[in-house]
C-alpha cells in the first residue's frame, strides 16, 4: 500500500480541526477544504485545538487537487455538500475516511 502524503479534510469543526493539526505535526501535507466566508475566516484567524492557535492551507474547489487521502468530519445532515466539495481532491487511489 502506498504511503499517505497528502490529506484534505472536509469538515474542519473541533473533530477535523484536530485531526488535521496532528496530522500536520506528523509530517503529512495537510489542506483544509472550505469556500467563501469560511475560507476566509480559516485562513485569518486559523484554528484553536488545545488551546494553541494553528494556521493550516485552505483551498476551494477551484484550487483542490487530488489527495491520498480525505478526511470527511462532518454532521450527517452535511453529507450530501461534502460529497460536492471533495469530488476535486479524488482520483482513483483516493482513499476517503467518514468520521
């Protein structure tokens, strides 16, 4: 199995916040996927997870490429807007992990 490099995570509330943040610090490129105000709002302010303030990449779909790896936290009732937002960051090698 190929080694995951690269990650996009879908979802970035206190759940995918976190787990991008220790991803990030386990040495994997990590994105975070937003559009509009939320894109802006991540990428001034950054995010809080224990307390310390993080700043992580932020693409829209405009910008997305193909990742090893997607990570999709988000409530069950967002489902069908993250499948929309991810469908750029796949290709065929893509695993995709729902939390």
């Amino acid at each position: 199995m190929k080694e995951i490099v690269s990650v996009a995570v879908v979802g970035a509330g206190a759940i995918g916040a976190s787990i991008a943040v220790r991803l990030k610090d386990a040495g994997k490129q990590v994105i975070i996927s937003a559009n509009g105000e939320r894109k802006d709002r991540y990428l001034k302010q950054g995010f809080v997870v224990n307390g310390q303030q993080h700043f992580l990449p932020v693409r829209d779909q405009q910008e997305a490429a193909p990742v090893d790896l997607i990570i999709v936290a988000v409530k069950n009732y967002s489902l069908e807007e993250a499948i929309e937002e991810m469908r750029p960051y796949i290709n065929a090698n893509t695993i995709i992990l729902s939390l």
